[in-house]
C-alpha cells in the first residue's frame, strides 16, 4: 500500500517547488513473537520469547512484553540494559526519536537490540498498515508520536490474543508522561511509570539505585533555599550570543579549586578568549564539558586566579554558608595585570555529561539512603544519589549518572549505574582509567563482526585488480618484541643502474574496511589502538589486526606500497605509490635486526636489505637535523610481567637502536611522500597532521633549568633549539642532556589532524617538514585508513564516495581522532603510573600496599637552601626504627640509624 504526501517549498531564488513524499504500508511485517501463526515469523535477528517469565512483576503477574517511549529509552536507558530486563519491544517511532535527540543514547540502544539474550525486538510501526498513523490536524509531531506508540500497544494486544484462546500474553506500555498514561489506561492499554514497574520488581530490588531522578523539581532537597540562579530558556541565551550580550563556551572545571573555573569562548575573536569563573553561585550549576553561555561581568568586579589549592571534602551537602567563607580566601590582593576577564554562567546551551567512576561516601546517618559519591576526576562535582547498597559499595569503585542539578540542592543528583570492583585491584583500576579517558572498549558488536571477511580467507583474482605482485622482493618488518599487529615491512635492493631501491610496505586495511558499514563507523569511532601495560585494546577486530592485516612473515598479505628510487647519498629521483601483494621473508625484532647488522659472517639477502636501509636512514637522520628536526627524549617503560598473574615484576626504560631509527626514518619518510601526493590531488580535501610552534613562554622552564646549569637554551627557531640542546653537555652530570629534551618534549605543542581545506599552515615544527600526514600505521590509527582512501584514489586504484571529499566531514572526523590521540595517551600514562605503584612495600614484617591508609608528618628540610624538599615520615603504624614517636616535636629525621622510606599518603 503506497501512501504520498504532496506540499509546497519556497526555494531560495523565491519560486515555489512541490515536493511529494511517498510512504509504502506493509502487511508482511512480522510481531517478533515465535509461534505467531499471523505473521509466520516475518522478521529476522533475535526474537521475542515465547512465555517470558522474568522478570516477576507484582503489578502484572501474567507473562507479558514492555513497551517504553522515547523518553524512557532516553533517561532510562540504565535501566533497560540491566540483564533482568529482557523481552521489549522497540518501535520505530521510538527508535527515530532517540537517534535524532542523543547519539549515545541510540548506539546504546542499538547495541542492546543486538543483543540475542536481551531478547529485544525493534518493531517497524511506521510502515506497518494497522499501526501506521497520520499527523493530524492542529497535532504537533510529539503528540502524534505519543497516539502512535498507543496504537502500536493496542495493536499488540489484540493481535497477540489471536495466537491461542489460552494465551495471557500482554504488552505493557511503560511511560512516564502523566497524559500518555492516562490515555493509554482509558484506551484498556495496561501502563505504569518507570519507577511504578521498576519497584514492582520484587526479585531485583537492586534494580531501584539504577532509577534516574527526572523531575529536578520533585527531587529538590528539603531545606527550599534556593542557592542558585535560573539557567535562561535556550532561546534566550540564543538572542543573547547574536546581540553579544553573552559568550559561547566550553566550561573547563578546575582540578585544584572546586569554586574556579574557566569558559573557553567559541569563535575566532582573541579578545575575551578565556573567562575565569570564581564561586559557587557564578558557576551555576556547570559541569566540565558543558557549553555554556556566560554573561562578563564588569571590569571592578574581575579577579585574578586563584593560587589557593581547595578540595570539596565536606560531608554536609547543604552547608552554603561554609562555601560563601571559602569563597573569601579566593579574594586575595593582586596587581591590576593579573585581573582577568570575569564572568558568571547564564544558562546551559549542551549539557556533556557522561557516566562517571569514583568511590561511595557514605553517610554518617544511620539507615540513610541518601549518599555522596565521590568522582575520581576532581573536576566532576560530588553527585547525590540513593542507595540500598551503601554497605555493599562502600570501598568499592562504582559507576554513577548524573540526572539533574537542582536550583536549590549544593550537589547534582544522580543514580547508581555499575559496581566496578574493589578499589586497588588491577582489573578494577584499569577498567576505571579506560573509562575515565573515555576509551572505547567494549566488545565488538556481532553488526561489526559481520563485516570481516570469512575464514578461511586467501588472495582471489578480484583481489589482485589494480594491485602489484611484489612477492618476490625481500621484504622484512622490525618490530618490538611481541608486536603481532605488524602495520609495515621494508626492503631495499640494488637496481640494475647501479641506484638503490627503498621501500615501505604498510598493511592494506583500508582493503577489509570499507567506508560507510559497521566496521568502518566503530573504526572511526575508537580512532586509534590503545596500548596499556597488560593489555592492548584494538581498533579493529583481532581478525584483522592479529591476522589478516599483520604483515607475518611466509604469507601472502595486501599491503600499500611506497617505493623509492635513490643514488647512494639517499637523494630521492623517482617515488611511486602502489597496491601489492607481498610475502614478508622475516619478522625480525629491533635487536634481531640489529645483530645481522653487526654480523661480520651474515651476508644473506635480509641481512644484505637492512645494511642498505641502515645506510640511507643515517644519510636521511643527517639531513633531517640539518634542516631543524627536533631529537626529543622520552623515557618509555617496559614492564616485564608474570605469566600466571599478570603482576608487574619488573620494570626498565626501553633500549633505542640504530634499527630503532632505521624504521622511524622511513616511516617518517613514507608519510611525508604521502602527505605530498595527497595534497597534490585533494587540495582541499587532504588528511593531513601539523604541529605549531609553541609560543615562547613555554620554554620558560628549559631555559631556566639550562641556566641553573650554566648552559644557553635557543628557542627563536627549531634549528636553534635543535643545535643548543646538542650542546647542552655537562661532563659532571651526563644524564642532564636526556634530562633537557624530556623536559623540551613537555614544552611542544600538540601535533594535530587537520583537512586541508580548512587550514592554511601545514607546518610539522618537531620534524622541520613543510607538510606531513599518516600513512604508515592503518591498523592502530584510523586517521591512516582515509589517508590510504585518498591515495587510491589518487593513483587510481580505487573509487572516491561523497565523505572523502566534503571538507566539513574530514574536520569533524579530525576533531574526534585528536580527541581519542589525547584520550589515548592519557591513558598510556595512567595505566604506567598505576604499575608502577602496583608493587606492595614490606618493611620490617609490615606490608604496605597501594590505598592503605598511613599516618606521616610532612616537613620543610632546608639544609640545602637551593633545593629544598618536602621529607614525610611515618608516625603510624608504628615500626621499630623506622616510624618517629607519636610525640613527635623534637625529632631529627636525620639522626644515624634511622631508616628512610618514601610512603604516599
């Protein structure tokens, strides 16, 4: 049944167009019931059960089907994903509706559906002919929506009833809009709020904590004060950024000072570019992330920022006046120069909330539900929740979402999401710094896994269209020891004129993941492979990154190859790009590699290949430096774990080789052929990766830590950077080189992915290179699989689709690939700064593990006036000459014999 719609538009030129719209209604749709003799099971993927016993609700005893509106997937969604809801039905009209108000909200749900045990059942109403209905006239798109979920409830039940005289089976339509419920009971619809069905639940009683609070003002605490003031309706703040009467920005909390933060204002204006916010009433309810609009106070009432260091530890939720006094030591005398434009938030423009780790303080009432959780980023304010589980969850890290944040409550309510595990376990830990840093690791989805390719799987003839067949070249990868997703190969080899032939080999990803499909859009998503101390959380399926697409030695594989032809002095005469095939002939580690290079008896062809790249690389390095390239150091640690317990058992800074070097020249080389070619064909549409400058006053900290040495830091141009950190040398103290270009790589700028359209300054400072991108690494960075799209395109060896070339699109994924790099590294860094405080600490019999808790008196030790040091020592637990007396104010940390330890309190 075909039904159309006919209207007019006015386009821009000021003609009329008419524009009909056609909608087809189907009777083959099926209910997603089995047994359904009506519809005969006229659906795929997973189904309805057929007699659904759980979960047991004492409101609706008989077996039954949920059916929730769009604002219960939205505010719920907790709820729905816990393992005792199963057997709901997901509408269509639902469905749209929550993909077109929160993204998050429909992956979630989207990821549910697929779920074969949760035995959800998206049911197309839309284009079902007795559940389809017409916006009527005077009708608003919501209300509409509402009387559609209504017929399709209805529906449900009488068509359910056909399945057999005896059959109980009932939908129940779960909402929390008082007039929808109201309606639906009239029409003999069974319904009842979230919260009515939730506590009806009499077997899942922990199902209660994962309620969120909705209604702001039915949740407000009993006290009334109201301690802020009224965010402004959208609208207005809308008429109030056009009229420049407030400032669009991102609200950035301060980690220091609960009661400080700052607005980073949108746009392209220097002027006002950041805003302090001072106290609890001008920060108004914000939260860090959020876009904000801020009204700037006048110039008299500016302030400077704080240096007072204030964490909110109170327990009195409620105790503003406490507040207003802390908010007193903020006001401190300051020069004119210090102030700082001074604003106050308005009103919320996006709220950017997100689940939050952290730990349980319980409240000192006996029998409370009512508690405090404690985020572990000190940016996220404390969140109020209600628990029957505080006893359980105390010590514990816990999950929780924020619901709301009331006029007149001191803290943003919230509810009970997830228990993690115990506070200090590895497994806990790691899932808290992966969660905290926002990186993706849930399993892939089974919509994800469709799209890989089926085992076994070999090389075919349609495979070998617009592809070389390099197989018979030397080709060999180096790599840490370990590596099993093996991104490149290399070979070089003597041509017949005498010249040398380089060449890089990188993993034909962009071969198994095709642009638009499930795969692609997850890729995309996680942007970059996360590597932690124990364990590697992949941006593809292992398929791919362990297998498929891992250049292993003695198999075929698709690569992308980059070829040069140089003379002996690495000038570069001819460069070309081609799809192959290759067949590595080792997979040789940095130190495997560099022992053939130092072999004087091995002259075999791979030896024979890494002397010729060793060669060429030294040549590149030089002429790299030459021209300004920055040599930073950075120490990174290897941990060395046991097999059985996955425990750190050792750590060591990893070992840098000529063959180390050797890779990253013609990595480096690679992508900047690349980032050429690109840019040649796709001026404006090119993936490409600079890194500014930084401004002068970064390098304050090098400067000043060189000249406490007697040594002279340049910092006008990279060469002179370059050249005065190789002089930097101290015979007395050898290490202080290393020492300088630490502290440099801590100066420097954040290298970023940016499309070319978009941008006018492509320069790399760290590597002196004009233009730069990432070609080389597909497997862990998706930013390489566009780069590979548009390069085969380019030579020709693939087709282009409408993404790849709208620079609007290539931005925004830019965006999320520099957010997921930082995210990342972040990550990086955490999960080494937990292993390396992983390892407990026994002195004297006694075992002191992360987290215990310890008694120490903090001290200034002045002995050496120039370096001066803060020395703690134990007073409790007390350990025979190692704590110092509980009397403790006339004790010599230095007297001989005792005994000195580094303890974290």
């Amino acid at each position: 049944m075909l039904k159309s719609k006919t209207f007019l538009k006015k386009t821009r030129a000021g003609g009329v167009m008419k524009i009909v719209r056609e909608h087809y209604l189907r009777d083959d749709i099926g209910c997603g019931a089995p047994g359904c003799a009506a519809c005969g099971r006229a659906h795929g993927g997973p189904a309805l059960e057929p007699q659904p016993q759980d979960p047991a609700s004492s409101l609706w005893p008989r077996p039954h089907y949920l059916m929730p509106d769009t604002n219960v997937l939205l505010h719920q969604i907790d709820v729905l994903e816990d393992p005792a809801i199963r057997n709901v039905i997901v509408l269509q009209t639902v469905l749209q509706e929550v993909r077109n108000r929160s993204a998050p909200i429909y992956k979630r749900i989207r990821d549910v559906t697929s779920n074969q045990d949760k035995h959800f059942y998206t049911f197309t109403n839309e284009h079902h002919r007795e559940t389809y209905v017409e916006q009527e006239q005077g009708e608003n798109a919501n209300d509409r929506n509402d009387r559609a979920i209504r017929v399709a409830a209805k529906w449900y039940n009488e068509h359910l009833k056909k399945m057999s005289a005896e059959n109980q089976l009932q939908v129940i339509f779960i909402t929390n809009d008082r007039k929808n419920k109201e309606k639906a009971v009239e029409e003999g619809i069974p319904a009842f709020t979230c919260e009515e069905y939730v506590k009806s639940l009499t077997a899942n009683p922990e199902l209660i904590d994962r309620l969120a609070c909705l209604s702001e003002e039915g949740n407000e605490i009993e006290s009334g004060k109201i301690i802020f003031s009224e965010h402004l309706p959208l609208s207005k703040l809308q008429q109030g950024i056009k009229s420049g009467s407030y400032l669009q920005g991102t609200f950035r909390a301060s980690r220091e000072n609960y009661l400080e933060a700052t607005v980073w204002v949108h746009g392209d204006t220097e002027e006002n570019k950041e805003i302090i916010l001072q106290g609890l009433k001008h920060l108004n309810r914000a939260i860090h992330e959020d876009i904000v609009a801020v009204e700037l106070l006048p110039r008299s009432q500016w302030v400077a920022p704080s240096s007072v260091v204030l964490h909110d530890e109170g327990q009195n939720e409620d105790d503003v006046d406490r507040e207003e006094e802390r908010e007193h030591l903020l006001k401190t005398a300051v020069n004119e120069k210090m102030l700082k434009p001074t604003g106050r938030v308005v009103g919320i423009i996006k709220r950017n909330w997100r689940p939050y780790c952290g730990m349980l303080s319980k409240s000192d009432i006996k029998e409370s539900r009512r508690h405090l959780f404690t985020p572990a980023d000190r940016r996220i304010p404390r969140i109020r929740i209600e628990t029957r589980q505080a006893s359980t969850l105390e010590g514990r890290r816990i999950i929780v979402a924020i619901d709301g944040w009331p006029r007149n409550s001191r803290y943003p309510n919230g509810h009970f999401v997830k228990n993690l595990g115990d506070v200090g376990e590895k497994e806990t830990e790691t899932e808290v710094l992966l969660l905290e840093h926002d990186v993706p690791h849930e399993p892939f989805s089974q919509a994800v896994l469709s799209f890989l390719p089926k085992m076994p799987w070999s090389i075919t003839e349609k495979d070998m269209k617009n592809r070389e067949d390099l197989r018979h070249l030397c080709v060999c990868s180096v790599d840490p020891p370990g590596c099993t997703d093996i991104d490149d190969a290399l070979h070089c080899r003597e041509l017949s004129n005498g010249n040398l032939e380089a060449g890089v080999h990188i993993a034909d990803v962009s071969h198994f993941i095709r642009p638009g499909n499930a795969l692609d859009q997850e890729s995309a998503r996680r942007g970059t492979t996360v590597y932690l101390c124990e364990k590697r959380i992949d941006m593809v399926p292992e398929l791919l990154s362990s297998n498929l697409c891992s250049l292993r030695c003695n198999v075929d594989r698709l690569a992308f190859s980059c070829i040069w032809e140089m003379d002996h002095n690495a000038e570069i005469l001819k460069t070309r790009f081609t799809k192959s095939v290759i067949n590595s002939k080792a997979s040789l580690t940095y130190a495997e590699a560099q022992m053939r290079i130092d072999s004087a008896t091995m002259n075999d062809d791979i030896t024979t290949s890494l002397r010729g790249l060793n060669k060429l690389a030294k040549i590149l390095k030089k002429g790299r430096i030459e021209k300004g390239a920055l040599t930073l150091s950075s120490p990174e640690v290897r941990f060395h774990m046991d097999s059985e317990t996955h425990d750190p058992i050792d750590l060591q800074t990893k070992e840098l080789r000529e063959t180390n070097s050797m890779v990253e020249e013609f990595m480096l080389l690679a992508n900047i052929s690349v980032a050429k070619k690109i840019h040649e064909e796709f001026s404006e549409h090119a993936l490409l990766r600079k890194h500014p400058a930084p401004p002068s006053s970064n390098y304050e900290i090098l400067v000043k830590a060189a000249k406490s040495k007697n040594l002279e830091i340049k910092t006008d141009t990279a060469k002179s950077l370059a050249d005065s950190l190789d002089r930097a040398e101290c015979p007395a103290f050898p290490y202080l080189n290393t020492l300088l270009r630490i502290l440099a790589t801590r100066c420097m700028m954040q290298a970023v992915y940016f499309c070319s359209g978009m941008d006018n300054d492509f320069h790399h400072y760290g590597l002196a290179s004009p233009i730069y991108t990432h070609f080389t690494s597909p497997i862990r960075r998706y930013a390489d699989i566009i780069v590979h799209r548009l390069l085969a395109v380019a030579i020709g060896a693939d087709c282009t689709y409408p993404e790849l070339t709208d620079k609007h699109k290539l931005a925004d994924i830019c965006k999320n690939l520099n957010f997921r790099h930082k995210m990342s590294q972040y990550a990086q860094r955490a999960s080494v700064a937990f292993h390396t405080q992983t390892p407990s600490l026994e002195i004297e019999g006694t075992v002191f593990h992360v987290f215990d808790k310890v008694k120490v008196k903090i001290m200034l030790d002045s002995s050496n006036l120039q370096h001066q040091k803060i020395r703690m020592a134990l007073v409790e637990p007390q350990i025979s000459g190692v704590s110092i007396p509980t009397d403790i104010s006339n004790v010599d940390l230095n007297e001989p014999g005792r005994k000195k330890r580094k303890f974290e309190k």
